[in-house]
C-alpha cells in the first residue's frame, strides 16, 4: 500500500457531497434495502469522473493498471452501508481494484490504515518478502502499528488470490528493464519493487 497525496476534491464533488450523502442517507432510512447508485455530473456518472482524478493504481494492493488487470471501481473507506452520509465525502473515497473491494465489502474497523494519511508509510507497518511475495507485518513496528497492518492485510486481501506470486512476477519483470526505460508508474506493486 503506497502512501497516496490526496488532491483537493474536484469542484463537482465539492459542491454537491453534502446534499448527494444526505440524499442518500435518508432513502437508506425510509428504505434499508435502497442500493446506492452513483449520481451523475455534467452528462456523465460520478464514478467514471472520480475514475480519471485518481490515476491508475488502487489505493490498497497498488495493482496496475486499474481497468486492465481488474475492474475499476471507487472504494469507500467507510462503507456507505453503515456512513450513509459519507458515500460522496472525498477523504472517504479511493481507487480500487475489485478484488480489494470484493474482498473488504461492507467491513470496516477504526484501525484499518489509510493511504493517504499525513503519517502513513509503509515501512513503518510493513516488510516485504521476496522468496514468497508476501506482505508482512513489520517486527519493528510497535503493537498497535502491527495490529493495524494484520487488520489491513487481512481486509484486504493483500496476500490471497494469487496476489504474492504476482509480485514476484512482477518483481522479476522489473529487474528486467533497462534504467533509461525504467518508469516506476508503469509497474503494480511498485512498494515491492
């Protein structure tokens, strides 16, 4: 997991976040069983708009590129099942793959890591293995920063459904790559690399 920048939110998002979750909390009391469906924004849904100002990478596994190893979607941090209001707020959404996505699904838990927050690094929580591709918590990370990396290892996925062997591919077709072609942006897994 990269530590991300978060950009300022986009003027659509911004203008309308407030009034969009609001909506959608209150058909989500009058109806439980309501599904969330993306508004749409100057003839185009939200999502696909969202889709271009992140990039290409998910926010979690850091798979590439987003569309073509797996589906694009929007994560939301904090499930909009149980943060209804939150479902447009811009700190709350993510690109992500739908493995990562599938493999969270409505989960959510107080000491699940962020990207994009000011403290976040991932060496600070993590250590990678390179004989098996495997994330793993980092022995030199306190308690509670080991806590977080198991719990965020876990929700999403990061060392199942053939993610590991995948890095490892993808750590051997880096080591391939001469230097003046190198474009780190061009890999998944680029913490791995």
């Amino acid at each position: 997991m990269m530590k991300m920048e978060r950009t300022p939110p986009p003027d659509f998002l911004r203008k309308h976040c407030r009034v969009w979750g609001r909506e959608f909390a209150e058909r989500r009391e009058e109806n439980p069983k309501y599904r969330f469906q993306w508004k749409s924004c100057e003839g185009r849904k939200v999502n696909e708009k969202l889709g271009e100002e992140f990039g290409s990478h998910c926010a979690f596994c850091d798979g590439y590129p987003l569309g073509g190893f797996s589906h694009k979607t929007i994560e939301h941090f904090r499930p909009k099942s149980q943060y209804p209001r939150l479902a447009y707020t811009w700190p709350n959404l993510f690109p992500c793959c739908n493995v990562c996505q599938n493999a969270k699904g409505e989960k959510f838990d107080r000491k699940l890591l962020k990207p994009d927050t000011k403290d976040y690094r991932f060496d600070r929580y993590f250590v990678l293995n390179y004989k098996t591709g495997k994330i793993e918590v980092s022995p030199s990370a306190g308690r509670t920063e080991q806590e977080r990396a198991e719990i965020t290892i876990e929700m999403y996925g990061l060392n199942r459904f053939g993610r590991p062997r995948s890095r490892l591919v993808e750590w051997k077709k880096y080591q391939g790559v001469s230097e003046e072609d190198l474009c780190i942006d061009d890999f998944s897994y680029r913490f791995f690399l």
